[in-house]
C-alpha cells in the first residue's frame, strides 16, 4: 500500500486518481548544464510527501541535496555540482570539489589528512566522489500495491601498477516514505591485496543544524582528535550558533550497536519551528562501519555538523597502517555496506528515536 496525503492507496486506487506517478512522485535523470557543473549527470527522486533528494552518478554516486516539504536537511558549500574533471587530487584540492550535500564518499582506498604512504603520495579523502559512474540504470516500477524507485551505478577506481577497487551502488526508496537506502558493494578487481578505507560523509545544515540542535546516538565513549576539538569537548553534540573564526573540531564516537548489530545516529533540532521539531538520521552496521566520525564546523558560511559512519579515523591512511587499524581486500574479495537514512519531521518522532537510542544503552 502507499500512504499519500493521509490515505491507503492500492495500485490501482491511485492510478485511478492519476495521469503518471510523476505527478506525485518519481525519478527525473537529466544532466546539469552550466559553467563549471556542465555534464554533471543527476538523478531527482520525490516520494509524494514532500521528501525529496538529487543524486549524482556523475560525482561518485553522492547525494548533492535533498528536502522535507521545503526544509533542506544538508548542508551546500560555495563550490557547487562541480564537474569531476575539474577533481585536483592533490593535498587540500579535495575541498575545490566538496560540494557537501547530504552525501559525500570518502575512499575507496584512502582517505583522511594528506600524507605520504609508502613513497605514495595520498591527497585529502580519496577519489570515490569525482569519479563518475558507469552503468547507470535511474527507473521506477510497481511491485505489488508499492511504487519503488531507484538508481544504480559503479564507479572504479584504479590504476596501471595499483589499486584496482569497483564500487556498485543502489539507492532506493519508495512512494510514500521518507527514506532511503544504500546498499553498496566494493570489490577489488585486482590481483594484490589492497588498502580498503571507506568513509559516508553525512553533511547536516541549517535548519537541521542550530543553536540548540544535538547528535543523537548510543555513545558509550568519545575521543577529541586534536586540540582544537577538546574546546568544550563535554559539549562536542551540541551545536553553537555560527560562530566567527571557529576552527573544525572533530570527534570519535564509540557507539553500541542494538541486538542485530545496528547502529542509529541522528541531528536534531528540536526549537525548530517554535518546537516543532526536525531532523534526520542515519542506521547502519557496525560490523562494517565501527567507528562514527563528528565534524563539527560551526563557523560563519561553513556551518554544518558531519555524521561519518567510516572503516577507519581520518588522520590519513600511513597512520592507519603504522597503527595497525588499516584494512585489505585480497583479490576477488567483497565488502558491503548498508545504510538507511530518514527524515525526523516532527518532536514526536524525534521523542520514538531517543527512545530507540535510550533502549540500546538500557539493553
């Protein structure tokens, strides 16, 4: 059944109301088409509530946007849908290209602070975002009484004398509802073992991110990564109004995952909208995803907060190997990531994830 505008609907009592489903939902697959973004392909999805959200084949696969009922839950930085020729892989060039969005793909065999790897030198969070996919299949289609959209792709990133690493990824959602779902499978293609390092740089904004907004999730312990980051570190999930000059702190969260071995984190604004509430959040496996990042920017222009399901820490592959914490693919070998992420629109949704969270600790 599909649940539209407080109703049921079967198949064939909503196609009875309606010309297409593209008049209430649906997928768009077209090419951006202006300065520096030109051929940029992209994929808009609307599920019929409101819930809506863009991704771009032509960068990796990420999710450049996306909006409950006019309210954006990311964060856009200045640079825009840039192009992924325009990609400088070097040191900090990375950031030319970071248009943010809800999703950004670290990886796939690196990511993290610039740094030398055994004589390689390795630039700012890998090349997974600008590369863009192949295969590419956005469509829809009635399964029973449900609508069910999706887009599939891969993206490979290798090299003569080096990595070989295929990412296939599906995101997909359905009429009605306000999430979705990434299913992703990397591969190595290749005939050496090869450094895995993935990261789902989740990018929360205004007015998801506020003064008084919260992360959300069952820590059970945290780490400052620098300095900067133990500036108030007994208040690293709560978010400060833009702030000028305010340097990046970031955090690692150790979170206790439930009996299937799911891990939920959430941002939350609960004052928004005189106490209406809103926000987002995000589930995922622990098992393939042990340690969540917290970036917390809460500067002037740059104000977003990021949630960052990753395999590793972000201070770059070398300390990752020296440690002993970097993983490998043999050849032939396959890792799979799976994730969900869904709109919190009002307090009392937000009250049943806390209550999820508080279970798990409980538990």
């Amino acid at each position: 059944m599909v649940k539209l505008f407080g109703q049921e609907f079967t198949r064939r009592e909503l196609m009875r109301r309606i010309g297409d489903v593209s008049q209430v939902g649906g997928v768009k697959h077209y090419l951006l088409w202006d300065g520096n973004q030109q051929g940029v392909e992209a994929v808009d999805f609307r599920t019929g509530t409101g819930f809506s959200f863009t991704v771009l084949p032509g960068r990796g696969m990420d999710i450049s946007y996306a909006e409950y009922q006019g309210k954006s839950l990311c964060w856009r930085s200045p640079t825009g849908e840039v192009a992924a020729s325009y990609f400088e892989p070097e040191g900090f060039g990375w950031l030319r290209n970071f248009f943010a969005g809800l999703l950004t793909t670290c990886g796939l065999s690196y990511f993290g602070e610039p740094c030398t790897d055994e004589g390689q030198s390795l630039g700012l969070h890998g090349r997974a975002s600008n590369i863009p996919a192949r295969n590419v299949c956005a469509a829809g289609e009635w399964q029973n009484d449900e609508y069910v959209m999706w887009v599939t792709g891969e993206i490979r990133e290798t090299t003569v004398f080096g990595e070989n690493l295929c990412l296939k990824r599906k995101i997909s959602t359905k009429l009605g509802e306000n999430r979705f779902f990434i299913q992703d499978k990397v591969e190595n293609l290749g005939w050496e073992k090869t450094p895995l390092m993935v990261l789902y740089h989740f990018n929360g904004g205004y007015p998801v991110v506020d003064e008084g907004g919260r992360l959300l999730c069952p820590k059970v312990s945290f780490v400052p990564r620098d300095e900067d980051a133990k500036v108030e570190a007994e208040k690293h999930d709560q978010f400060l109004p833009p702030t000028p000059h305010f340097r990046e702190r970031v955090y690692y969260i150790d979170c206790k995952p439930d009996e299937e071995g799911n891990v939920y984190a959430a941002l939350v604004n609960k004052n928004f909208n005189h106490g209406e509430g809103f926000g987002f959040y995000i589930k995922y496996k622990k098992e393939q995803l042990p340690v969540l990042v917290e970036w917390k920017m809460n500067g002037e222009g740059h104000y977003v907060v990021g949630v960052e399901p990753a395999t590793n820490r972000v201070e770059g592959r070398h300390k990752e190997r020296t440690s002993g914490t970097l993983k490998f693919l043999e050849p032939g070998e396959i890792c799979h990531f799976d994730l969900e992420v869904g709109v919190l629109s009002s307090n009392e949704e937000i009250a049943e994830f806390e209550q999820k969270i508080n279970n798990v600790i409980k538990g």
